[in-house]
C-alpha cells in the first residue's frame, strides 16, 4: 500500500513540475519576444537556421532564448519541489537521492 501512495506522490510531483516548467517556458519566452523587439525593433527570428538571418542575429537569440528558457523552466521545477516538500514534509521521490551531500563528496585528488 504503501508503495502504491509513493507512486501516486511520484507521478503528482512529475505532472506539477512539468506543467510549472512548461508554463515558465511560455511566460519566459513571451517575454524574451517583448524585449527582442524593443532592443532591435524587429521581430525575433522564426527559424536561426534560416540563411537570410544574419548569423550574429542567429547567434545572439539561440543563446539569449536557450538561456532564459532554461533558467526560467530550471526555477519553475525548483519552486515546484519546493512547494511539494513543504504539502507533504519530504522531498519529491525523484530528489530524495541526488547524490548533492557535500559532506559525502570524494575528496579531490591532486
């Protein structure tokens, strides 16, 4: 019975954390839009890989959106692990082991 109850947990935190990091990404990318247009006073490429745009231009929005998005989907499912841990007093199952444990870490070698 148990193990039923932690699948179920399981499965909720995956279901959360993904719609908060895909809400995130949208939000993040609407935004990213916005001030596109307001710096450069065009709309912000379609397609990078598209020759008529300019590689500097292709360059700077591949790493500006892959950037923001990342961060913005990567603080979503923070916040949803957050919020998860505090509803049920434990860390979602997927993040019980991360192996982050600094007092657990190999020593470095010289």
């Amino acid at each position: 019975m148990a193990s039923s109850s932690k699948d179920n947990s399981s499965k909720f935190y995956s279901a959360f954390s993904l719609a908060a990091a895909l809400g995130a990404a949208a939000v993040a990318k609407k935004g990213l839009n916005s001030t596109w247009r307001a710096a450069t006073g065009k709309n912000p490429p379609a397609n990078p890989a598209d020759p008529d745009v300019s590689l500097a231009e292709a360059v700077m929005w591949a790493a500006l959106s892959g950037t923001l998005i990342g961060v913005a989907r990567m603080l979503a499912a923070r916040r949803a692990a957050h919020y998860y841990a505090r509803s049920t007093g434990h860390l979602p199952p997927q993040l019980q082991k991360d192996g982050q444990d600094a007092s657990q870490a190999p020593a470095p070698q010289s």
